[in-house]
C-alpha cells in the first residue's frame, strides 16, 4: 500500500494484538496454552505467522494521512520484552527506526502493556509503571496489568503517555465494574501528579479499557473537562474494535488533553480518529463474518491478526 506524502501529518495508534505469546513455557505465569505442548500447538510457526500479520497492520495504520507508520504505538497484550523486539525488528517495521518501553507486570496471564516509537519523532525523557491492587471475589489478590507511562518529546512537544489495559469482563461486566473504576482512578490520581510539578502538562491516555467511551469508568472517572474522547463520536455512530455476541464495542480508545485543539498552546494539532478496520482484517465468511479476524477462536488456529481492531488518530504539525 503506497502512503500519500504529506509529511507535516503524522498519527499515534494503539494496538490490543492479542496473546503475543513466545513458544517458550514460563514457569511463573499461566501461558501454558501458548506452547508447543498445549492443545493449541502454539509453535515457532505460528508465532513467526503472528509477527507478520500485526507488522503488517501497524505498517499500513495511517497510510492515507501520513507519511510514515504511527511515530508512537501502545501495545496490550504483549508476553515480555522478546516479542516486542520481534515485532520492531521484522522486516515491515525495520527501516522505521523503532525501539521500545516495557515492563514485565504482575498480571497472572503474563501478558504486559508495551510502547514502540519511531526514534526520529519521539524522544524518551523517562518510564515507570504504576501497579493496581485489586481482589477477587474471595479477597484474594488479583494481579493484573501495569500502567505504563512514558514521558518524552513528540515531534518536539513535551508529552506524557499512559498506555492502560484495564481489567477485563471475563466475570461480567457489572461485577467488574469497580476494578474498572479503580483503574480510571488510578490513570488520574498519575494525572494529578503529574500536573503538581508541570501546570501546563499535556496527556496521551491510551488503551484497551475493556469498557466503552460512555462507560461509568471513562466518561465519569477518566475523562475530566481538560481531556477530549474522540472515540466517543465513533462510539455512537456504532463504530467498534471489537464483537462480542455480534454486538460491537469500542474498548480501545486514545484520549488526549483539549490543548491539541489550539494551535498557539501546541506544536501540533489534532485532525481525526479513526479504526484500521479493512475487510483483509475481517472473517470474509462463516458465522463471524466481517468480526476481527484473530488468531484462534477457542482452541481453533485461524491465523489471523488480533480479536481487536487498532485505533489511531491523526495530527497536523506546524508548518
């Protein structure tokens, strides 16, 4: 696919690529489905497979608005290090000077959030991560994801990125509700701080969220007036990133602070959000047709891309 040429565009994406996994069992965490030996054959071919088809999405993100792939990319459900260097080192990311922000969390799955920048447009400055305490349902603890956040200078803007994968519905959306609320809480209290020791700091809050923009957790917890959803217009033009019971969500979203609007208070400005959703990303028949074409329905190979859509906007810098 040809990019147009339009150079002072550039876009920032986020990506749920579903159970990137190593073949390699750790003995520390439950990805024991994600091995040669399981039910589910995860092999080196597969893997390879995997890598593959996500490069080939992110390279193709934004390819009508910008010149290059997304200058930043957040990533949910990465296993560790080795796979997020896998994906920047494969042929279609390679010659866009991609490196990397991870941690390895304490979530039970192993699975971690992750961060990939081109180096010519963003500069790290610093990364932490902040853990969520949370209990199950007989007051044991429950380990889930870190949130990542990343400060640096994007296309010379002084930033702040918090890359979040909230905890998900696998219980039912109501009865975990709360540990959703917790994480929004927490997002804005790494906010608030934030803005303690810079007045005029400036935010990028991007995620799989596992609630959509007019859930209690974003809309009332999340998002105060400084900050701007634009996957809420998206939302309710019955846009998603991805179905469950043929009903779409749009769990995966990037929000950012209203100065973005302002071309005097930023360097750049925003222009649009969108959802990579092309048909080659979709089941093209079957009872999930036209639903994310992922890697594995149940313990059925499908060797496809993600159970999730990217999501990424675009922005206009100065001239």
């Amino acid at each position: 696919m040809s990019r147009s040429k339009r150079k002072n565009t550039f876009t920032i994406a986020f990506y749920n690529v579903e159970n990137l996994f190593d073949t390699v069992n750790n003995p520390l965490t439950a990805d024991d489905d994600f091995t040669p030996k399981s039910k589910r054959n995860w092999n080196h071919q597969k893997y390879l497979h995997k890598i593959k088809k996500l490069t080939s999405v992110v390279s193709q993100i934004g390819s009508n608005q910008s010149a290059y792939p997304p200058i930043i990319v957040g990533l949910a459900e990465v296993e560790n290090a080795k796979v997020v260097k896998d994906l920047i080192r494969h042929k279609n990311l390679s010659k866009y000077n991609y490196s990397y922000v991870h941690y390895d969390s304490p979530d039970e799955r192993g699975i971690d959030v992750a961060f990939i920048y081109n180096k010519d447009f963003f500069k790290v400055i610093s990364t932490n991560t902040h853990s969520l305490y949370l209990k199950d349902s007989e007051g044991e603890v429950d380990y889930t994801r870190d949130l990542l956040v990343v400060k640096g200078k994007l296309n010379g803007e002084l930033v702040h990125v918090l890359v979040n994968h909230w905890p998900s519905r696998r219980d039912g959306d109501e009865e975990t509700s709360l540990k959703r609320i917790k994480a929004a809480k927490q997002a804005q209290e790494v906010i608030k701080n934030i803005k303690l020791k810079e007045k005029n700091a400036k935010f990028i809050i991007m995620g799989d969220f596992n609630d959509n923009p007019i859930s209690e957790s974003v809309n009332n917890f999340l998002v105060t007036d400084d900050l701007y959803n634009p996957m809420k217009p998206l939302f309710k033009k019955g846009k998603g990133t991805s179905t469950f019971y043929k009903e779409w969500h749009l769990f995966d979203q990037i929000i950012f602070s209203r100065d973005f609007f302002d071309s005097s208070k930023s360097r750049f400005t925003f222009v649009k959000a969108d959802i990579l959703n092309k048909e080659w990303l979709r089941f093209y028949k079957g009872k999930f047709k036209n639903s994310q074409f992922r890697t594995y329905v149940g313990p059925w190979y499908q060797g496809g891309y993600s159970d999730h859509f990217p999501v990424y906007l675009t922005f206009e810098k100065e001239v």
